[in-house]
C-alpha cells in the first residue's frame, strides 16, 4: 500500500476557495480505481492549513490517479491559492496488524 500526506496553507481570502476544491478532489479521487481511502482535514493548530491523507493500492495506481487531468488541475489551482508552497509525501506501507 502507499500512504500519500500532503497540505497546502491558504491565503485568508482564499481558505473557502482552497476547501471546496480539496473536498471536490477527495471526492473524485475516492471514486478512482485503487484508492483505498482519501481524505482532507482542517489542521487544530491552524486553521489556514489543509492537511491530505490518503491510501492506495500500489504505486501504479497511484501514478494514473496524478495522471489524471483533473488531479493536474487541481494542483495548478491549490498552488495559485496557496501562501505558502503545497507538500507531498509518500510513502510505502505495510500493516502488521489490525489491534
């Protein structure tokens, strides 16, 4: 499985910009093949800083999901919204168990 973690910091006249198009793209990505779970949260510490987590399948879908055209939009959009520069992580998971 990869684990992808990401924010983008809005400007303050932008958050509400910034928040439908994150939750629009969540939305979508759920719907793709090998996502196995896609999510964006309002970060406690500041309320200006979208924070992303999401699951899937194995690196090749990943791939196609930031091959899609409107996750390229959608990046092209945060980053003209953002006060400051977006970041992406991944990583490579394994579970060892469910507690």
């Amino acid at each position: 499985m990869i684990v992808v973690t990401g924010s983008v910091t809005a400007r303050a006249d932008s958050f509400d910009e910034v928040r439908k198009l994150s939750l629009k793209h969540v939305r979508r990505s759920r719907t793709e093949p090998g996502c196995i779970s896609h999510a964006v949260h309002v970060d406690c510490e500041n309320p200006l800083r979208l924070v992303f987590f999401e699951q899937w399948a194995d690196r090749a879908v990943l791939l196609a999901h930031f091959a899609v055209p409107a996750s390229r939009d959608f990046v092209r959009a945060l980053q003209s919204l953002a006060d400051q520069a977006t970041s992406i992580e991944l990583y490579e998971a394994t579970r060892l168990e469910r507690l």
